[in-house]
C-alpha cells in the first residue's frame, strides 16, 4: 500500500471507486477519450496483480479528490530502480504545480520506502511541461531514442539518483 503526504497533495493507492472516478474526468492532451468502465475495471484488476513490479497510486487534493495518478513500474528491487509515469487526469489541475509536487512526493517515496536509488522515466520530446517537472526534480536527460510516439515525440530518457 502506497502513503505519501505532500504540501497540497497525498499519493495513496486507490480503491475500484476512486480510479473509477479517475478515469471518467480524464481529458487527454491531445485526441479522444471515451469512458469504459469494463475497460478500466479490466485495468485495475490487472494493475493490482502486479504489486511485485508496479505499483500505482492516486494524486489526490487535501480535499481528497482524485485528479491524477503516478505509476511505479519495472521496479528491480535486486538493482534499486524503478521507472516512474505521471498523469494528472483534468486539463484544469495541469500547469499548476501539481505534478512537481508529485514527483518529489514519489522520490521520496521510493526512496524511503522501496529502497530505490535510481528512477527513470521515459517522456516524449513534445511533452515539455512534463520535462521541465522532471528537471525541477533532478532528472538528467540521458537519451534521445529513435522513432515516434503516438504524439508524434521521440522517447526521451530521464534518470534521476537518489
């Protein structure tokens, strides 16, 4: 079970309901989202067997609403890393702070609790905020890989030692 209290925010692990919730707000960047519940159960379902290589938990406000999420994965607890993967769900909550609150939240907690001295995320090159919230936490840019993502972007690799 994942607990983490933040400044304005908390990074718990979320029940059916809560990620439920998540996912019906969600507005993508970019393209179009439609809300499936059995798919999202699906999804929950599968995420909560994987507790021994990822973890996910809610980003909630101090008024307990749940306006993100923030993904521990590929954790190898015999080399100390995971990677990390952030969404903040509502184009409302974005460019606000909230996702660099988050990941400081999250190093910290992997830190402290998993026992990681390493984190990477990968991010596309057009996701710029998303970059600079990884810089502001001391993620170094390492790579540039080849081909597009879905938006278009190149992967880039961050990595950040704790």
């Amino acid at each position: 079970m994942i607990e983490a209290t933040g400044k304005t925010l908390n990074l718990r692990t979320m029940t059916q309901k809560e990620y439920r919730a998540l996912w019906r707000k969600y507005e993508p960047e970019t393209g179009v989202y439609t809300y499936n519940e059995e798919a999202v159960d699906l999804k929950f379902q599968r995420d909560s067997e994987k507790e021994d290589w990822q973890r996910t938990a809610g980003i909630f406000t101090k008024s307990d609403e749940v306006i993100g999420e923030i993904t521990f994965s590929h954790i190898v607890f015999s080399e100390k890393r995971c990677d990390i993967d952030l969404l903040i769900a509502t184009k409302s909550h974005r460019n606000k702070g909230l996702g660099t609150e988050t990941v400081a939240l999250a190093k910290k907690y992997a830190k402290e609790e998993m026992g990681m001295t390493r984190i990477y995320a990968e991010v596309s090159s057009k996701n710029i905020a998303l970059q600079r919230v990884l810089q502001k936490n001391g993620f170094q840019h390492t790579k540039t890989g080849r081909g597009l993502l879905k938006d278009g972007g190149s992967p880039m690799t961050f990595v950040c030692v704790l």
